[in-house]
C-alpha cells in the first residue's frame, strides 16, 4: 500500500473550492440543507456519506449540473454565480470530472474521446495532439492499443481509466471523482487508488473524490467529509472521524468491513 | 490584466558559451500557450550546434504536461542528433513531471491505403454481401418468430396479453388520428386530379370508380405501411436498440426468458392486428375524403357516389388491399426487430439501425406491393 504523509490541516491554506450554506432540492424535498465545505489546494478530499444522502447531488451542484436553492460556491476563487459566460468556460477548463459510468462518448475511440477538451480548447499541431493523448492514455496505465478501441470494447476498469485520462486532458487543477473504484476488484481498485495519488502527486491536483471505498479512504485520502443529513457531519483526516461519536460514522468506521481495512490499510 | 499574460508567456534566451550552449526558459510554459511552447522548442533545436545543451528551467512559473512533453521531446530529438541535452535547475515538482512524461515514442498506427476503384468494389461487394445476410437473417428471424408464436398457442399462459394491447394501443389506437389526417387529404387529392382530367371526356363521375379502386387496393394500405413504418417501426428498432445496449436483453436470456418471445412477438402480434385495422380506416377516410372533392369539384352528390362506387367496388377489390396487410405488418416487424438486434454499444449505431429500420421497411413494403400487383393481375383477382 502507499505510504503517504497526510499534511496538516492549515486553515491558511488556499481553498480551492469554498461550499457556503447551499441548498439544494427537488420539488418538496431538500437533500442538502446550510451544507458547508471547504476543499484545499493539492489535497485528496475523500466525500463519504450513506446512499441517497446527496454526495452526487454536491458534485453535482459544484459543477453547476443541478440548480442550488441558496448558498455560494466558489471555485479557484471565483464565484459560480457572477461568472460571465465566457468567464465559465475558462473556469471550465480548469476541471475535469470523472463520472460514475466513465460517461464516454460511445461513438468516439479513447483517444478521440482524450481528444475531445484539448480539440476545442487548445491550439494543437495534429503531432502534438495525437501524442498528447497517446501520453495520458499511458498515464492511466492503459495500453497503447486500447487508444483505437470504442468504449463499448473496454471492460469496466477500462472504461474508468480512460474516462480519467480525459478528465485530465487539459491538466486541470481539480479533478471530481465519482466513485472511481466502484465496480473495480480490490487489486484493480488498490491499483487506482495508487494511481490517482501517483497523479496526484505530479500534476499537483487537487482531488475531490466520492467514495464508498474504505480502502480508498484510508489509503489515498488527506482529509475526509462526511455526509449526512443534509449537512456535514465531520471533517478531518481519517483519524478525526474514528473518534466520532455520530452513530451512522462510528458504524461505518467500526464496522466488520472497516476493521478490515484499517487491518490492511492503515 | 493583458500586460500580466504577457510576462506569463513562454519565452527563450539563449546564451553562449565556449564548452555549452544554455536555453534559459521563461514564463509559463503550459497548454495554453501550445503554439508558443511548440515554436520555441522547434527554435532551440534549431540553435543546437555541436555543443552540449542545458535547458534551464529555474525561471519557468508554470510547467504541465504539454510543457514537460514538449521539452523532453526537444531534449529527446537533440539527442539523436548526437548532441547531449540535459535539464538543469528543475524544481522537485518539474522534475517528477518530467520523469513521468519522460519522451517515447508512439507507434504510428499504420493505416491502410487502397485505391478508389478497390474501395467502391469493396463497398459494393459488402453491400450485395449485406443484403444477402439480411435476408437470410430475416428468413432465419421468421422461423425463430413462428416457433415463439407456436409455443406460446400451446402454452397458451406465455401469451402475454397485456403487453399485446399496450401495444396495439401504441401503434394502432395512436396512430389513427395521423393517418385518418393524411388519408383524408391524399383522398381529396387524387380526387381533385382525376377530375381535371376526365371532365375533358365528359366523364366526371367514373372518378368515383377511379378512387374506389385505387384507394382501397393500393393507396390506403401503402399510405398506412409507410405511416407506421415510420411512427411505429422507429420506435420499435429504438427500444429494443436501447435495450440491447443496455443489457437489458442479455438480462432477459439469463432469466431464462426469450427476448423474442417477450419483446417481439407481442409488437408483432400488435402490429398484425393493428395494421389492418388502420388500413381499412385509412380507406373510409380517403374515400370520404375523395367524396367531399367530388361533390364540391365534380357536382357529384353523396347519393351518386355511393351507387356508382357501389357499382364500381366489389368486395375482391376491399379484399385485395385486406390481404396484404398482415403482410406488410410482418415485414414492418420484422425489419424493425432485427434492426433493433442489431445495435452495438453505441449511440450512433442506434441512430444509424433506427434510420435504417425505417428505409429498409418503406422499400420493403413498396417491393411487395409491387410483387402482389402482379400476382393478383395473374389471378385476375
């Protein structure tokens, strides 16, 4: 497992992305509620909560794919909300999002689908482009020959390695993931975790990462959110919300699954 | 704001000495300023001589992997010419991205260049091939389709009832407004027309013999096969090609259950039922519809019409449009099924097999149209 030193939480520290007292619902039902959360420079932000508490509903109001009630999001220091459109895009740029499925574009090779962001964003010789793409689909660890293949042709680890590589197509400097390591086996799992903390440490990311991987958690993750009720639970490294109290956390963390992890983990 | 972009772009200086020759970079060198960063790479190839290069990145403020690609690369490309590069002055950051990145080469896919004679050979050779494979498929598609059909008349509780008239709901009952539209007004079309040319003989009123046979042979059941070809064998092809996309039919096999028999033969079923039904429709609309032009453009009045088409329509001419209808219907279901089937896992093959479900079945049903033309011509039907 990878060694990692988890850096000390320094409230000095840039705040990447700066959640304050969001709402967010549908019809009568609000999922999060005065929800705060803040995300630092260069960290692996590791966002857990149980099923149907809103975790997808976060990112997705983070990236501005489902409408927020109230509240503020500021991302890289700009406010969501007076961002001109063209303002947007360039902020757009700067992230790249890994979705639970891959979401890759079916009609399109992997490398086509690497492609895509640097095509309509950056200004490529046709040589740099192809290499460009070659060198991130090696990054993930896919083979050079997966590059021509349809994603229909991949199997599911895969599909989450080349939808990472076009997450990180334009270098960006916030990376979401959703459930990276979800339908992975453990070593492919294991494998993505390091690989994420491996990228992580050289293109200097910052992660924010929804999982349900105690491993993963243990493992690759600098600080952790929990989710629950609308709001967040606790905060901190792994060790913080070990001694939490919150009777959902404690048999998250305590239970037969987690004991396990930490066996192998920590 | 301009002024800061400007001292942030990537820039060069060389400097010269006796044993080396020093690329000091500057500024960001980062995918957006790709160009920039490709041109002045090309240019400190250019100003290698036969010197040992350093390429100093103590000032660079920004490097990622464009950056760091397109540096090793220029390092890498000195090298082969014999001419030593090596980096200097990296920060501990810079230098794990470029280790990472570290330049390789990748292998060109080689790509395979014929003529234009031997690719549209080809292509005609995969299409005859092609249509060849369809029919057998489609024949083969029957068999599987009957012997569904006979197993559920003896087991007669795998009938699925419910799902027949979903169906039928679907493809027949919303489908009559449309095609009671169109048939109304192609009716009073070929009405109109066929009585501008026979009023010169000073036979207006065989229009009524004109449109009662040609609507209820041919119009009316070919108005209605193209109508549902369109509007029903689309959404046919669509949901069963999202279906199988999703492994929704796969799931139906390991449960033991035949995708024909669940999926198709209930659509099939409804459109056997339905397509006659909306093709006798079809046919009280458009003879409406040529008896309203007649009466207002040809001074035929309803009772005239009624006894004259009366005189003019025998039951085998309603007949002759009946009977090709299960036909067309089968034809319609079949493509449509087979067409569905044969989605891959992308949403442009879906596209593609639902556009080609419904120009398969359009000139299908216009085929066989023809054929039985003939055929009830032979028979002196």
């Amino acid at each position: 497992m990878l060694d990692r030193v988890h850096p000390p939480i320094d409230r000095n520290r840039e705040v990447v992305i700066r959640v304050r007292d969001i709402e967010v619902g549908f019809g009568e039902k609000t999922i999060l509620k005065g929800l705060d959360l803040d995300v630092y420079r260069g960290e692996i932000l590791g966002f857990v909560g149980a099923s149907g508490q809103g975790k997808s509903v976060l990112t997705r109001a983070i990236l501005g794919l489902v409408p927020k009630r109230a509240g503020t999001i500021e991302v890289l220091g700009q406010n969501l909300d007076e961002l001109s459109p063209s303002e947007r895009r360039l902020l757009e740029r700067r992230w790249g999002v890994l979705f639970q499925q891959g979401a890759l574009f079916s009609a399109l090779t992997v490398k086509q689908n690497v492609q895509v962001p640097m095509r309509e964003y950056l200004n490529l010789s046709d040589r740099l482009l192809d290499e460009l793409a070659m060198l991130k689909i090696e990054m993930v660890g896919l083979k050079p020959d997966a590059a021509d293949k349809l994603p229909s042709e991949l199997s599911g680890g895969m599909i989450k390695r080349a939808a990472l590589a076009r997450a990180l197509a334009l270098d960006p400097d916030i990376v979401f993931l959703d459930e990276p390591t979800s339908g992975l086996d453990p070593i492919g799992a294991g494998e993505f975790d390091e690989l994420i903390a491996t990228l992580q440490r050289t293109l200097g990311l910052t992660v924010f990462m929804v999982t349900h991987d105690l491993d993963s958690l243990y493992t690759v993750c600098d600080r952790i959110a929990a989710l629950g009720e609308g709001k967040i639970l606790a905060e901190g490294p792994i060790e913080t919300l070990l001694e939490s109290d919150n009777p959902w956390l404690r048999s998250y963390f305590h239970g037969k699954r987690a004991r396990a992890a930490m066996a192998s983990g920590a | 704001m301009a002024q800061s972009t400007l001292a942030q772009e990537p820039q060069v200086k060389i400097e010269r000495s006796a044993e080396r020759v020093t690329a000091k970079l500057v500024g960001q060198w980062t995918s957006e300023h790709a160009e920039l960063v490709e041109s002045l790479a090309a240019e400190i190839a250019a100003e290698a001589d036969q010197h040992h290069m350093i390429l100093d990145l103590a000032q660079v403020r920004r490097l990622d992997t464009l950056g760091a690609w397109v540096l090793d690369r220029t390092r890498h490309e000195l090298g082969t010419r014999d001419l030593g590069a090596d980096f200097a002055n990296a920060s501990p950051e810079q230098q794990i991205l470029l280790d990472e990145v570290a330049y390789r080469g990748f292998q060109e896919q080689p790509k395979v260049r014929r003529s234009k004679a031997i690719d549209f050979l080809v292509d005609v050779g995969e299409s005859v091939a092609g249509a060849g494979r369809d029919l057998v498929g489609g024949i083969a598609f029957l068999g599987e389709l009957v012997s569904a059909l006979i197993r559920m008349v003896l087991h007669p509780r795998r009938f699925r009832g419910t799902a027949v008239v979903n169906q039928l709901e679907q493809i027949a009952y919303r489908g009559v407004p449309i095609i009671v539209l169109i048939s109304f007004l192609v009716g009073c079309i070929v009405a109109q027309q066929g009585i501008f040319q026979l009023v010169r003989f000073g036979a207006t009123p065989f229009v009524v013999d004109l449109i009662g046979i040609l609507i209820l042979r041919e119009l009316a059941l070919l108005l209605t096969s193209i109508m549902v070809a369109g509007r029903s064998g689309s959404a046919f092809t669509a949901e069963i090609g999202s279906m199988k996309m999703r492994e929704e039919i796969d799931a139906l096999r390991v449960m033991g259950l035949d995708p024909i028999e669940v999926l198709i033969a209930p659509r099939i079923l409804a459109l056997l039922i339905g397509l006659p039904l909306l093709a006798f429709i079809s046919s009280i609309a458009a003879l409406s519809g040529g008896g309203v032009t007649a009466w207002l453009y040809g001074d035929v009045s309803p009772d005239v019409f009624l006894s004259r088409l009366r005189a003019a329509v025998g039951m085998n001419t309603f007949l002759v449009g009946m009977i090709k209808a299960p036909f067309m219907a089968l034809v319609i279901g079949i493509i449509a099924s087979l067409e569905g089937l044969a989605v891959s896992g992308s949403a442009e093959s879906l596209g593609r097999h639902v556009t080609s479900s419904v120009v398969k079945s359009i000139f299908m049903v216009i085929v066989l149209d023809g054929l039985f033309a003939m055929f009830f011509a032979a028979i002196r039907y």
